[in-house]
C-alpha cells in the first residue's frame, strides 16, 4: 500500500472489532508509522472516538446530542429491565446501551454492549451485541474476550484469522459441555490444536467466569475449533441474502442455530 500511497499515515475503522485484523494490516502496511485509530458510529449516532494513539479504548462522546442509559448485563433479558445513568457504572461491568437523542429517538436500545475502563473521563470498550454472547454454563463470554484471545493466539502462532463464529456444545448424559469455533483462516497455523490452547488460556486468563467454568473441565471441555475452507462464511451470508457491508457474521451464539447452518452447507 505504500507504494501506491507512500505519505499514508492515519486510517480510522470503526463497525466491527479491529482486533482480529491486526495481523492483516501489519503485513499490508508495513512499518509503524501508520496510527489506527477507532470510531463508534451507526445510523443512530456518534458515540465514542479514540482520542490517545495505541490506545484499545474510546472517549464517550457526552456532547453529542445524546442522553445515555445503561442496563447491566444481568438486566438485559428482564420484561422490564433496570436502567442506570452515568454516574452509577462501574468499571468491568458489562452494560446494554440505551439512547435518547435530539434526532427523535427515546430509549432506543442501541444492541450493543459496552464496559467502562474510565470513569473520569468516560471512555468505554465495546464488548459485543447484545444477542452475540455465549453463557450457556454461566461463563459470561462476550466479544471482546474471544477478539482478544484470537488476535493473542494469531500473534503467538503467526496465523491470521479472517472470520469466525463459535458457539456451544450443550451438556448430555455422557458428554460435558463445552464451546464449539468454527474459524476461517487467511493464514492457518500449523498446529490448530496449539492454536485453541492458546485461546483457551488467554480466556482463562482474563475471563474469571470462563476460567472457573473450564477448571478440572468440571463444567467445560477444552474448546473445539473447525478451520473451515476459503469464502464458507461469504457463501453462508449469499445463501442468506445478508451480502454487504451491513451484514456481519454474528461473532459468538447462546444456541446453535447458526454454527449448524454452517456445517451442514459444508
């Protein structure tokens, strides 16, 4: 790319999780000298920017003309879900976003998740949607903690990884549960099952809830992972009607509708 463009020095992203691209960018741009710098936009409006270079968090945008409400993770599914403002958060949490806004909208439910990793200023990372988790065994696994396990694994493995979805394996009479990836490479590892032990262990590392679930495999097996062959997951949206930059392949499920869509067209 920098041939074409040799003074290319900021790109901006924002929609989906730029971590598990890194890797890709690294080799299309070389050098560090470029900045990557992430954006929280949608139709509805603009919430959040990243404001400090190298930084994996974002600025919420509070003069932007928009009143913020949030449920808690726990909430989100209640008839009536209980909603707190801005100066009742805490830092960790994992909280639905609900707008109002001087476009029109009133207590809209935005369908994202977020967590608070500053409370002066309010600055935020988005954990996922809030239908794309995984808490089957009570494991809490969102978005951001598989994006992060991905990239850490693609690092350590010099894999690059193009598209996923994982979702779980549901306990039988004779079998444990577990968590089953479907993962579509642009550049595969050498040794896959190396490669899900590392994303074993960085979820271990940094999701309490997973790790807890996963020790002694009381209550989850070591994670299944499937390297699906090149454009499975274009195909799986084309079948669908879903082509185009709206459409995203959801990144984690609480049932296994779509992972077993997948398999089967395979």
């Amino acid at each position: 790319m920098l041939e074409v463009w040799p003074n290319f020095e900021v790109y901006i992203h924002g929609g989906v999780s730029f971590t598990p691209y890194q890797e890709q960018f690294k080799k299309l741009i070389v050098g560090n000298h470029v900045s990557y710098y992430q954006t929280y936009n949608a139709s509805e409006g603009f919430f959040g920017i990243q404001f400090e270079r190298n930084a994996d968090d974002m600025l919420l945008m509070l003069d932007y003309g928009i009143f913020y409400e949030f449920i808690p993770f726990e909430n989100m599914d209640d008839e009536n879900p209980k909603t707190i403002q801005l100066e009742e958060v805490e830092l960790g949490k994992v909280y639905a976003v609900v707008i109002s806004t001087n476009g029109g909208l009133w207590r809209y439910k935005l369908g994202d998740t977020i967590t608070f990793t500053s409370l002066l200023p309010f600055k935020i990372k988005v954990a996922g949607r809030t239908k794309n988790f995984i808490n089957a065994f009570g494991e809490e696994l969102m978005v951001h903690n598989a994006d992060e396990a991905l990239a850490k694994a693609c690092s350590l493995t010099n894999a690059i990884v193009k598209d996923y979805t994982a979702a779980p394996i549901f306990l039988t009479a004779d079998k444990k549960g577990g968590h089953e990836w479907l993962i579509e490479f642009e550049k595969e590892p050498e040794d896959v099952q190396q490669f899900i032990s590392f994303v074993d262990a960085f979820l271990k590392e940094t999701n309490s809830d997973y790790e807890a679930k996963r020790h002694k495999d009381i209550a989850l097996q070591m994670p299944i992972i499937h390297a699906l062959p090149d454009n499975t997951f274009y195909n799986w949206l084309k079948r669908k009607g879903k082509i185009g930059g709206q459409h995203k392949v959801p990144r984690l499920s609480n049932d296994r509708k779509i992972i077993e869509e997948i398999l089967s067209q395979l």
